[in-house]
C-alpha cells in the first residue's frame, strides 16, 4: 500500500510523469519478487508452507541475489531504480507550494 500512496502523491503533486515511472519501476520489481517466490515453490516441489525453507540461499544462489536486488529496489536504495523514481516524487512533492495540495 505505501507505493500506491507515492504514486497518489506524485499525482496530488502534478508530477504525472514521476507518477507513472513509479508505477513502470513498481511493475518491474514486484514481479521480480514475485518471479523468485515461484523459483522457490518450484525448487521446493510445490511446497508453499515456510518453516519448510529455511536455508535455501546456499542451494539457490541465483534466486537468493535476485531476491536481494529486488528487495533493495523496492526499499528505495540508491543506485535502484526504486530510489529514482521514489525521489523524483518527493521532488515534486517539494516543489509543490502547500496552497497548490487542497
């Protein structure tokens, strides 16, 4: 729900464009999470119940990496793209006079 609150934000603000890049960049890494939870289920022979997957990260490197950029993406990290566009919202957000937000 936070990221569908910068997105409003960003609308409030006029910042259209920031508003549809956060939702470009949103897309991209939740689907990645979303793609790395189905390369666990599947490695784990469709077993969903977590306090099955302890220790996976040795045994699924790949996955384990994408998780973790994923995660650093949504968590709005500099250098991802999550941090791109979660700035350039609160850009405009600043640069919006408070008599402008009613």
């Amino acid at each position: 729900m936070s990221q569908l609150g910068y997105m409003f934000l960003a609308l409030g603000t006029g910042s259209y464009v920031a508003a549809v890049f956060h939702v470009m960049t949103h897309a991209f890494f939740k689907a990645l999470l979303f793609l790395g939870s189905g390369s666990v289920i599947h490695a784990m022979g469709g077993e969903q119940d977590m306090r099955k997957m302890g220790g996976l990260s040795k045994y699924m490197k790949i996955t384990n990496i994408t998780f973790l950029l994923g995660c650093l993406a949504i968590a709005g990290i500099p250098g991802f793209s999550g941090f791109f566009s979660k700035d350039e919202i609160l850009a405009g957000a600043f640069a919006t006079p408070l008599s402008c937000m009613h």
